[in-house]
C-alpha cells in the first residue's frame, strides 16, 4: 500500500511539473510567433491582439513568488488589476510592448472596459512582464 502511495505522490508532482513545463513552452511559443496563437472573435483577426488573450490565459504559469522591484505581480492578474500593473511596471522591449498596446486596445480601453475585460487585460500584462523580467 505504501509503494503504491509513493508511485501517486511522484506520479502527480511529474504530472505538475510536465504541464508546467508545457505552460512556459506555449507562452514562449506565442510570444515569439503570435500568427500561432487561436483566433478570438473580439480581436476582429488582429494576430497580436489574438497574442496578448492567448498569453492572457497562461497567468497561472507565472511563479508565486515571482517578483519584479520587490512586488509579486501574480496578485496583479489573480485580482484583475490591469491599472495596477499598467501604472506600476514598464514593459521594455518591442514585441512586449506591441502585444500590449493591442490588448490595452480592446481589453482595457484607457480603464473604461469592463472588470472581466481589465482582468484579461491584467493577466496579460503579468505574463508579459514575466516574460521580460524572468532569469
């Protein structure tokens, strides 16, 4: 009973740690070629903007403890703060930068786009800036 205890305990961390693994590959592999990520209805075929949602519903890859300047930004995507993240971190490079003006464009709106919109729009952002800010 206690092997078969064991093989479950190190079954399941594999499983976690593969889908992990599998999480950080597809946000590499949409970030470096967005034409690759599905098509949602709302971007109207922007390819970027298709990116950024995509990249959107990774959030939960981001490390707990992950910090850019001190301040855990995962927080920032669970709660939905797209002003927070907006306001708080520069994003540095060209493609980060491009994908998160087309998602501001139709998942934030300058603040005015709904709470379900800004936390697209805040998970997003924290998976940029994970992107930029990782070692």
């Amino acid at each position: 009973m206690q092997k078969i205890i064991q093989f479950l305990i190190g079954a399941s961390c594999a499983v976690a740690f593969s889908s992990s693994y599998a999480d950080i590959a597809t946000i590499q592999k949409i970030y470096k070629n967005p034409a690759l990520a599905p098509k949602v209805q709302r971007c109207v075929g922007d390819q970027k903007c298709n990116a950024f949602y995509a990249l959107s519903k990774q959030w939960q890859s981001i490390p707990d403890n992950f910090k850019i300047s001190g301040m855990k930004i995962k927080p920032y995507a669970q709660s939905g703060d797209g002003y927070g993240l907006w306001k708080g971190f520069t994003l540095s490079s060209d493609r980060a930068i491009s994908l998160s003006d087309a998602g501001e464009v139709v998942f934030y709106s300058g603040g005015s786009s709904s709470k379900a919109d800004e936390r697209v729009f805040a998970q997003g952002l924290a998976v940029l800036l994970y992107i930029e800010n990782k070692k």
